[in-house]
C-alpha cells in the first residue's frame, strides 16, 4: 500500500467554458480520494494552479490552505 499519492491531473483550462473542467476535477478528484481510502492511503497531496485564486485580472483570491 502506498502511504503517499500526488494528485496532479487536470484537463487543459479553458476560458471559453469552465464546464469541462468541472466535470473532469471533480469526478476525478473524487474517484481518487475514494482510492485512497478503499486502499488504506495515509496522505493525498493534491496540486493545484494559480486561476484558483488568480485569475489574471483581479486581485488574488482569498484562500485558506491546510
């Protein structure tokens, strides 16, 4: 049993439509948070990118981590 996995997938962004974004993290997100615990996973880090916060125009976000 691997005591760490590193989710980092995602699909391209779009500015066009977050849709496909959505439907893809989410799901997908889901399904290996589900792995991890039917496995026995201790820790599940998980990457992100900056248009969480940041979109380009505006100012950061505000976000709390943890």
């Amino acid at each position: 049993v691997a005591e760490v996995v590193f989710h980092m997938a995602a699909p391209d962004s779009s500015i066009n439509s977050h849709q496909p974004q959505y439907s893809v993290n989410v799901p997908g997100t889901q399904n290996v948070i589900d792995a991890c615990v039917d496995t026995g996973v201790k820790r599940l880090i998980y990457t992100s990118s900056p248009s969480v916060v940041f979109d380009g125009v505006h100012g950061i976000f505000s976000a709390a981590e943890s």
